[in-house]
C-alpha cells in the first residue's frame, strides 16, 4: 500500500501525484488541510525520519512563524516545541510524504520516485 501525504494545491504534492497517475501506481491520498493530522500519524512521521528533514524551512507558513519558533525548529529541536507547532501548523511539513513499503520519502524528484517504485515499474 502506498500512501502520499500532503495538501491538494501544494505544487509538488500535484506533481507527485500526477507522476503516480502516469505510471499507474495506485495509492491513497491524504489531505492535511481537508482530513487533518492526527498524533498517530505525526508520531509516525517523527519515527520514519528526522524533524530536520520533515520541517519545510522554505515554506510561507515557516518564514511566517516567530523568530523564537523558527530558532526551536531550526537548530536544537526540542521535540515537544516541534511536535505541536507541526500539529497546529501541518503545512510546516515538507510535501509530499510517501510512506511506501512501510518507509517514509520526503519531497518529490522524479529520479527518487523511479528508484522508490523500481520493482513495480515496467521499463
């Protein structure tokens, strides 16, 4: 099962998911705006990965938070400070999450998405 994670008008979280549709990989997706995030989800992400890598520091909602909230984000991560500002903010993570294989991939480059589905790609 394949699962993408984001939000609909998110211009990578499209591209994704049009490379998906074109390649005939079937997945769900989720919409942080319209389904919402859930602490279990979140837990899962923060598991899979590093709040480095999940927090889109080039977001409009991450240069419009507090210099305070960015300074917690940016270098000594305090895990609780990251977690509910990602809870209240979801578009502070960065789009889109595949969990795919039970692994979590971040962003989307074509390249990645060919070595991720390679098994399932008939080339």
């Amino acid at each position: 099962m394949t699962s993408i994670y984001g939000i609909n008008n998110c211009d990578t979280v499209k591209k994704a998911i049009k490379w998906l549709d074109k390649n005939n990989i079937s997945y769900v997706f989720h919409d942080f705006k319209k389904q919402g995030l859930t602490n279990e989800l979140l837990s899962s992400f923060v598991q899979n990965s590093e709040w480095k890598l999940l927090i889109n520091k080039r977001s409009t909602t991450f240069r419009n938070l507090s210099d305070a909230v960015k300074e917690n984000l940016s270098d000594n991560i305090d895990n609780d400070v990251a977690f509910d500002t990602i809870f209240e903010q979801p578009t502070l993570l960065k789009r889109p999450v595949l969990i795919h294989n039970h692994q979590l991939h971040l962003g989307f480059k074509e390249q990645q998405y060919l070595e991720i589905f390679s098994d399932e790609l008939n080339f």
